[in-house]
C-alpha cells in the first residue's frame, strides 16, 4: 500500500463517526421522563407479560421495566409459567384492554410453541399495541408515508429506533440507496418500508439472495438485521456507506474474562474503516428499542387522553 | 456494427418470447367458467360502485361486468352521481355487505374527491374485498409468505395478475434479482412484496430514485408501474431479463387512424430486442387484472361456502 492510499485511508477512518445510540438513546428517555413528570395525576401504563423463563427475555423483560420506572410510567408485570393455556392469556390481553391505567401491551416474545403467537398479537387492542404487530398496526405502516415520529399509530420500535439514529445523524435518505439485510416482520420489512417512505430507494436482501456483497457494496446506507455474527465485512462496503448494524449475537470468547460477548451482524472493526457513520453493538440500536417502547407508550397514552 | 453482433442481437430477438397476458387470461377466465357451471344454484356474486361518469371508469366497470357474465358470475351494478354522499355510498357497502348473493364488492377507483376513499375501502367487509385493499387484507399480504394462490385473503389482482405471468412463463424467481418501479399501494408495493415472498431480492425505485437506469440495468425481472409512456428503454435493460409491463397510457398519434394509442410504461420495441421475455401493452398485464377479479370472487365464493 502507498503511503498516499495510507493516508486516505486514514483520512476515512477520522472522518467516521460513531453513532451513539446509547447517548441518543438517553436524551429521548430523559426527555419522556420530563414529559411524564409534566403530566397531571394519570400516568402512562405498560403491561408486559412474559411467558417462561427463557433467560434473554427475561433480561429484556427487566430492562423494559426498570426503564419505564425511571421513565415514570407505571409497568404492570404479568409473568406466566411455560405451560400457561392460551386461554388464559387471551383473558389477560382482554382485561389489560379494558384496563385504563394501561396504555401499551408488550407480549415478549417468542412465546413457547404451544401457543398461537399470531392470534395473541392479534388479540391486543391496536391502541394498545406498543410493539406495532397487531395487523391494523401493520397495514397503517404500509399504508403511511408521513414522518415517523407523527404516525397515529405504533410502529415497531426496533425499525422505528433505526429511523430515529440515522435522523439524528442527519443521514439523508431522499434518493439514497438503502440495502437492508433481513425480511424479518419485526425488523427487516418494517424499516423497508419506513425507508421507502422516506423516499429512499430500498432493496431488500435474504438469506436466498444471491451476491450479497454485490448488492451491500453500492448501498449508501446498509441496515444489517439478519442474526449472523459480523456477517458484514468492511471490504462488503463502499467507502462513505453509513451502517445501522442491529443484529445482536453471542460469540465465545475462549481465553476471555467472560464466557461470550455480543456482536452484530457486522464486523465493527473492518466496517469502521470503510463507513462513514457506524452503530456499535452493544451501543448502538439496542438502547434505542426501548427508548422507543417508551416513546411509543406515551404517544399512545397521549392518543388515548385526547380521546376521552 | 459487425455482422456476428448482428447475428447474436438476432438471435437474442429470436429467443425474445411475448408473454400472452390476453391468452394466459383467457385459459384462467375459461377454467373459471367450467368451475362456475359446475357448481349447484349458488352461483359467485360481484358487486360493481362506480361513481361518476369518468370516461376510463366506465370502460373499466363494462369490461368487469361483461367478464362475469361470460364466466356465469352475476354482477350487481351501482352507478351514482358524482355527486352522491360519503353516507349513501357507505350505506350501500352496508347492505352489500350483509348480502349473502354477493360475495365480492368493488368499488371502481379513483372516487371524487368529496368521497374519503379510505373510509369507503375499510367499510368494506375483509371477506368480500376482491380488491385486497382493505386493511386488514393489507396487512395479511405483508405478513404472507406462501404461494400468491393459496392465500386465503384476496391479493391486488394486478400484481396477483403479473406472479401468474411469471409463474406460466416459467419465470424463476428465488434469488432473482427483482426491480419495481412504483410503489404504489395499488400495484408496486404489493408486487415487490409477493416478489420477495418468492424468495426474489426486490429493489424499489420510484420517482426520487437517483440513476433509476443504473439500477433497472442489474434486474433479472424489471416491473414497470410508473404510468410514463414508453419510459422505461431497451439499453436500460440486463440482456435476458424478463419484463413485465403493467402500464397504461394513452399517447397521441398525430396523422394515424385513431387519434391516440395505448402504450406501456416500456418502450416495447427496443427492449422486446434485448428482454428474453416481455409482456406487450395492450394483451399483457391487462388482461390479467380481470382475469384476477374473477378469480378473486370465485375464491371469495368458495372460502364463504365453506364458512357455512
Ligand atoms: N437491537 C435490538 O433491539 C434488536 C435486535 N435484533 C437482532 O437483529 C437480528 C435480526 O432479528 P430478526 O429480524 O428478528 O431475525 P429473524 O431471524 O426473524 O430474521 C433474520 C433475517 O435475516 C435473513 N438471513 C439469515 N441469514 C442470512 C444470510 N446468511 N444472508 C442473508 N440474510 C440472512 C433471514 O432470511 P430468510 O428470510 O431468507 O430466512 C431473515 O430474513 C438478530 O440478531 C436479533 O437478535 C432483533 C430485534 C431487536
Ligand atoms: N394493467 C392494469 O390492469 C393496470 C395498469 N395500471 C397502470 O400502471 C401504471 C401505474 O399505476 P399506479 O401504480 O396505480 O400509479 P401511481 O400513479 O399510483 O404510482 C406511480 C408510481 O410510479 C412512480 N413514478 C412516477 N414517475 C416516475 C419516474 N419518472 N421515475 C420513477 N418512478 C416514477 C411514482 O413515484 P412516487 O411514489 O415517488 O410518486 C409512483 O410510485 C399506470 O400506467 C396505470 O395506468 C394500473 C393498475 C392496473
């Protein structure tokens, strides 16, 4: 390599921006919490019901918790044992309907296999959907083209949460080419969509694809949502790309202070030198999830007073 | 030029096939009609609003009727004024909608613009939507991933219309590298959808798309929705890719016989030299969108019969 090609790459490499999502992510929390505490008596609910005793939803579960709490909203807990009878969830979803301290129902997921996971979503009442999976709240998504942040309804917070990162990193979007990786419902086809609307032009890559790398390399902005550790490599970029990388996977560290660690779906070290703009992991959108769980919450808090 | 390019362009034109839309739909409309004699009194009920005397709507509401009469579905028409009330439409759903002889409402678009469309389309029962562009047939499309003619919810039968094309042309589609361009609820959205749920990757371009022929030029299968005469060019095209014109203008023709013409959104002769498979305008897509309709009620008929 030539000491020229040294120094633009090193040029690149300053030029590449972190985007903190774990920063980003605290302003908006912050910025709920002095919406909340602004709030007459009545605060916004969030009912979240875990199903088993899978240890990552159980993480993620105590997570959403302990954020609403310093969000000021209210979270009820509904934890089932493993062989809970769909029965008996429906009937929670029903009452937690009707329930007015309740303005979002979080059903964890996956749920064990025994139970219908479609007909519980389906069961939720889509004002109160927080996650944006009810159909309703699906075909809305499909159907709008607006900003965002001022949807009538719940979009699903991870997409929403990328939305939300390359926004504040002032990332334009009209006329770029976005390649996301993954067709996933509760990540890869939303944030196409939400992309889309935005007037991005939006190629949607899978596990069938073929040439992926082709198909990443002329991408300006790279979404990578497909739950392969570092899958992404920096040589799959074009130099300048931005890169929202929200795969979130456990890799052995053998020799290591700790068993595992998380990684993403992109190789942050390569991805970095090539990238313009880079989410880490963990860091990036993780924390942006449930920022926008909260967020979604009150915005459907907000629906529902203007309602009454 | 020298002649063996010659001779490979001639050969490439000779292995160009026409994708007969006109005599694919009118094997499906015959079949259809077989099925419909074959059945005891019940027979398929359509129901046709139109609004207005919008000159294309009323060639467009003829053409749907007289295909249910040459199939054997009896159609029921409803033609108002331009003038009629959001309430008097809404009412006429309500009853069509309890109306057990009726199996499949339309709603000829575009509504004037006094008439909230939305409204109208969503106060149509999901059941007897052989448009699919109620809601909740919105969202069963996203979140569907099985064959386009085994779904149990009614799909837009346009781009229903242009996977039948592909499927009879033989057309491979997983892996495939598809571009849609439009992306409207009506026909680009939905198709790049039932693309990518054939395990095809699907690029979206539309009117913000940046060097749209850089990108038409890398698809396998190109889809043409935009409603621009004769845009879309032969040198815009891979060698061999197959295309599927779904538009329809209308063009002056200064000196001919008629004074106007209908063409596609693609310049037909000079990419019929370079597609291998290409559906011309009028007698391709056309044809098919009826051909669907019918189908639509008839699988609408069906999934009724069964509910009772
Ligand atoms: N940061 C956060 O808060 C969140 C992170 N995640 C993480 O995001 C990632 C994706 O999640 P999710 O969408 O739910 O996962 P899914 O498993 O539901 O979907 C994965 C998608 O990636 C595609 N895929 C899998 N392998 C490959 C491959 N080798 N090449 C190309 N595409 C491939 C799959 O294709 P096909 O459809 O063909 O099978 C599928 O569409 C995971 O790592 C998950 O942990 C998820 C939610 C929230
Ligand atoms: N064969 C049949 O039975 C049917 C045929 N049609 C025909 O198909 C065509 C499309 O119909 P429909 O989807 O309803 O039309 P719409 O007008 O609703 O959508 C057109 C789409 O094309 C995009 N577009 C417009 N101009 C350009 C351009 N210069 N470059 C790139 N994209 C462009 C628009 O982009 P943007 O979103 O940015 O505005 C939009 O997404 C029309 O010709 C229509 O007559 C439609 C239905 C049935």
């Amino acid at each position: 390599m030539t000491s020229s090609t040294e120094e633009a790459k090193s040029e690149l490499n300053a030029a590449s921006q972190i985007i903190d999502g774990k920063a980003i992510a605290a302003r908006i929390r912050q910025d709920i919490a002095q919406q909340v505490a602004a709030l007459a008596e009545k605060k916004p609910g969030l009912a979240v019901i875990l199903v088993g005793s899978r240890p990552d939803s159980q993480t993620y579960v105590n997570m959403k918790k302990k954020a609403c709490e310093s969000a000021g909203i209210v979270s009820f807990g509904f934890d089932f044992d493993e062989t809970v009878t769909q029965e008996v969830l429906l009937e929670t979803v029903q009452k937690l309907n009707q329930d007015d301290r309740v303005h979002g129902i979080l059903v964890q997921l996956p749920l064990p296999s025994h139970l219908d996971q479609d007909t519980i979503l389906k069961s939720v009442h889509p004002d109160k959907d927080v996650d944006g999976l009810h159909p309703t709240n699906v075909a809305a998504l499909q159907m709008y083209s607006g900003h965002f942040l001022e949807a009538p309804f719940s979009i699903p917070c991870t997409p929403l949460g990328c939305c939300v990162l390359l926004e504040q990193s002032a990332v334009p979007l009209r006329g770029a080419h976005c390649v996301v990786l993954g067709r996933s419902q509760l990540v890869g086809w939303p944030m196409a969509r939400l992309l889309l609307a935005q007037d991005a032009t939006v190629t949607v890559v899978h596990s069938k694809t073929r040439n992926i790398e082709d198909m990443v390399r002329q991408a300006d902005v790279v979404v990578a949502a497909v739950g392969r550790a570092q899958m992404v490599k920096g040589d799959w970029l074009k130099p300048g790309a931005v890169v929202i990388d929200v795969g979130i996977n456990s890799v052995d560290t053998p020799g290591g202070k700790k068993p595992y660690k998380l990684v993403g779906d992109v190789d942050y070290d390569s991805a970095k030198a090539v990238a313009s703009k880079i989410t880490p992991v963990p860091g990036g959108v993780g924390p942006m999830t449930i920022a926008m769980l909260l967020r979604n919450t009150l915005a459907s808090f907000q629906r529902m007073q203007k309602q009454t």
